[in-house]
C-alpha cells in the first residue's frame, strides 16, 4: 500500500497515511474538523532502485546500430537491401 500525504486547507495540519490506492483523496480534518479539509498531496515516490536487476541489464549492454541503407537508391531491383527477394 503507498504513503499518502494529506494537508488541511483551513488549519494547514498535516499527516501522512498508509491507504490503498481506492481511498478517497478528500477526508476530514482530526485538528478543526472541516468534512473536505484534508485534501491529498502531490508528493516524490518513495522507493529506490539499487543492485543488478532488469533496470540495469539494458542500459550496460552495447547499442546495436541498424545496418546502412545503400547509397544508390535503387532499392530491392538492384539487390541494394541485401532481402532474399532481390534478384
């Protein structure tokens, strides 16, 4: 379940709360008790990649750079893509 952080807009209080992605983003407030006071903010993850995983696998592995196109033009009747269909 993530952390969510909520802030009062009429008292300015704050909290952070353990919630399922489904709760509601508006709740009351427990300091002034305004019904929509506390109201959920807009906050950085969390969490951080670290070891050799999937994440890290393709960043350190080469490019592999697309074959030249031939310079001629002349496409597949000349035999310039290198297709099995050219002639």
């Amino acid at each position: 379940m993530p952390l969510y952080e909520y802030r009062c807009e009429a008292c300015g209080r704050s909290e952070e709360k353990l919630e399922s992605m489904s709760a509601p983003e508006v709740h009351a407030c427990p300091a002034c008790g305004l019904a929509s006071g506390m109201k959920r903010q807009v906050s950085v993850a969390g969490f951080t990649l670290a070891g050799g995983g999937w994440y890290k696998s393709a960043a350190s592995e080469p490019a592999v750079s697309a074959p030249e196109t031939p310079k001629s033009g002349h496409g597949c009747a000349a035999g310039g893509c290198g297709c099995p269909l050219a002639g």
